[in-house]
C-alpha cells in the first residue's frame, strides 16, 4: 500500500510502519503474540482517548457504548453485546454507572421478559453530543500521529479482525492438524 509523504512523495507503508517501530519507548524485544500486541495497543490507545474524553466525565469505554445505542435506538443487552464484541456480563457490569447517571434506560422487554431493552435518555443523548467535539479532537491526534491514510487502513483491518470470516478462519486454523 502507498501513502503521500509532505509535499507529494510517496513510500510504502510498511517503510512507515518500520521506522515508527524506532519511535517505540522501550520496544527492545517485542513479543511476536499478535494477541498480546493488539491488547497493549488498545490500552495505550484507550489511555490517550481517556484523557481526551475527561473533561465530559466519560471513559473511551462508555462513550462507544453510548454512540451504539444512539446509533440502533433501543435494543437489547445482548444485541449491544454483539455490536460492541462484548461479554454480555461485562457489558452489563458496565452499563451500571450508565443507569446510575442517568444516561440509558434499562427495561424489561416486554416481548420477552428474559431480555433487557437499553435506550439512551435525553440527558444521555445530551451528554453523547457533549463528547462528540472531545472525541473528533482524539481523532485527529490519532491521525496526525499515525496519518490518515494509515488511520483508514487500520480501521479497515480492524474491522476485519472482528468479522465473522476472521473468527472462522481463525476457528477452522485451531482444528486443523499441523505442527
């Protein structure tokens, strides 16, 4: 994949990505656990949007939760769950301080009593809207240290780290004999 240096140069993304892998504080020997790799990554990512996020009150965490509510209206745990790729449990754990704060609704399903109907309230929406400018500013901190078109990219392989092809590649490699 080519990406535009300043001033119209261009070099392969991997040549970006090899001298950033310089740029790492304390990188010495880096696991080659694609796992641990993604986890560590997604800390750090999760601690610069925190900080971001901090003057609204919110975490990176309960924030996406709050923008897929708003985006699929009212739904249940478990389709949240599904949407976020989360624990239902978790989920649930997390979606307490949310209700607590009065920022979602928590209803039985009146079509099915063993499910639970999430809905952000007014005040939830208002404090989504709150965050929209904090999280657009995290954005383009991500992009002008990682570059835009490098943004997209791994926006576009991350989405497909978590589709239902990937798990079932993945799936089907752990069954298949080998070494």
């Amino acid at each position: 994949m080519l990406i535009t240096g300043g001033k119209g140069r261009t070099r392969s993304s991997e040549g970006q990505m090899a001298s950033r892998k310089h740029q790492v504080a304390g990188s010495g020997e880096a696991s080659r656990c694609n796992c641990t790799a993604l986890r560590k990554t997604s800390r750090r990512i999760s601690q610069l949007y925190d900080t971001a996020l901090a003057p609204s009150g919110l975490k990176t965490t309960q924030r996406a939760i709050l923008a897929e509510i708003g985006r699929s209206e009212r739904t249940t745990v478990g389709e949240l769950a599904e949407a976020l790729v989360m624990d239902p449990g978790a989920l649930a754990h997390t979606l307490k301080p949310l209700e607590r704060d009065g920022l979602v609704a928590i209803a039985v399903d009146p079509d099915d009593r063993r499910n639970r109907l999430v809905s952000l309230t007014r005040r939830g929406r208002s404090k989504l809207a709150e965050t929209d400018a904090l999280w657009a500013k995290a954005q383009r901190g991500f992009e002008a240290a990682f570059g835009r078109v490098d943004s997209e990219a791994l926006r576009e392989g991350l989405r497909f780290l978590t589709s239902a092809d990937f798990a079932a590649t993945f799936e089907n490699a752990l069954r298949a004999p080998g070494r």
